[in-house]
C-alpha cells in the first residue's frame, strides 16, 4: 500500500500529544471534509507560528513581543518570580488569577538519567535576574515528581546565597498543563499555601 498524503497527516497528526492513531484520522478526515479554505488557514498557522512567536528574552515564556506582556508590565509585582518547568504552567497559573508577580521558565527539570543537567536549564539566567533586580521571593511551582524535588532542591541550594525568601506551592500545578484539566481552586489554595523551604 503506497502512502498518500492523508496517510502522512494522519501519521504527523498522531505526533500530538494526546492524539493516537484513530483521532489523528478522525482530524484528517474532518479538516478534508471541511472547506479547503480551513485547511489553508491552519497551514498558515502553523507554517508562521515559529516567526511569531519567540522565547522572552527574560523569562523564557512564549511570546511575539520581547520582553513579554507579563514582563513588561509595572503593574505587575517585580519583586517576586514564580519559576515553573515549562511555558504552558505560566498560562494555567496565569487562568487561576491568583499570582500578581512574574515567571522563569526552567525548560525543562534536572533529570540525570535522561542527560538533563542544570546545565541545560535557565537556571543562570534565574540567578542573574535574582543578584540584578530587586527580588525578594522566589516561588518553585514544580511538580512533587522525582525530578521536580530534585529541581527544587538544587535551586533552594544555589538560591542560599541570596538574601530572600524561596518558597514552594503546597501542592504541585495541575497535570498535564492543560487548562481543561486547571483546577483553579487547588491552585490558588497552593499558592496562598506555600511553603517556606
Ligand atoms: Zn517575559
């Protein structure tokens, strides 16, 4: 059987997350179902979506204007940086309107036996915005896995060295970073809960 093109959409499709075999095709289908016109739009999209969208040069989130409209905005309490693995966390504690301050996103969390070292991660450039700006608190929001203790147990040792406060959510964000899957309520409860470690 020789591969078409809905064969090779269904294959790219199916590299999503969340999306087996049999979802990828039902898309598939759909988007040929649909007016072609869809299919140009989300071609664009996608084809455009790494020129739009940069990593902010100071915290590290998704953004297509540098620094991001989180950074950049004085209304924002300066003073503390919530540092979260990835750039999605930033959107679902951004959802639960509970925290006023600013985000580091790590890229990743320290995982030896995957070749993740702290190395790989933005912690320098954590430790820069620490010792230039005015910082008092530092917020680790990773999750209790394995990895995200490991994290939060290197940055609390290289942090010692500054005079400020490095707490930790009471419990973790929620999996799998999705907004359907935020629950805003144990969210805000963990960062009004954090703890002082
Ligand atoms: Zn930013």
């Amino acid at each position: 059987m020789s591969i078409n093109a809905l064969d090779r959409l269904v294959s790219l499709l199916s590299k999503l997350p969340g999306v087996g075999k049999k979802s990828a095709g039902r898309m598939a289908y759909h988007i040929l179902d649909a007016d072609p016109s869809y299919a140009g739009m989300l071609a664009e999209e996608l084809a455009g979506l790494h020129q739009a969208i940069h990593r902010c040069s100071v915290c590290g989130s998704f953004t297509e204007s540098d620094p991001c409209p989180i950074c950049a905005d004085s209304s924002r309490d300066h003073s503390i940086i919530c540092v979260v693995e990835r750039a999605q966390d930033v959107r679902v504690i951004e959802e639960s309107k509970e925290f006023r301050g600013l985000f580091h996103v790590l890229g990743g969390l320290i995982a030896p036996l995957e070749g993740i070292s702290p190395g790989n991660l933005t912690i320098g450039q954590l430790m820069n915005r620490v010792r230039k700006d005015s910082v008092r608190e530092v917020i680790l929001a990773m999750n209790p896995t394995i990895e995200g203790d490991t994290t939060a147990l290197y940055l609390q040792k290289v942090l010692k060295e500054f005079n400020i406060e490095v707490t930790r959510l009471a419990s973790g964000l929620p999996v799998g970073g999705d907004l359907e899957y935020a629950d805003r309520l144990t969210l805000s409860r963990s960062f009004r809960g954090r703890i002082k470690v």
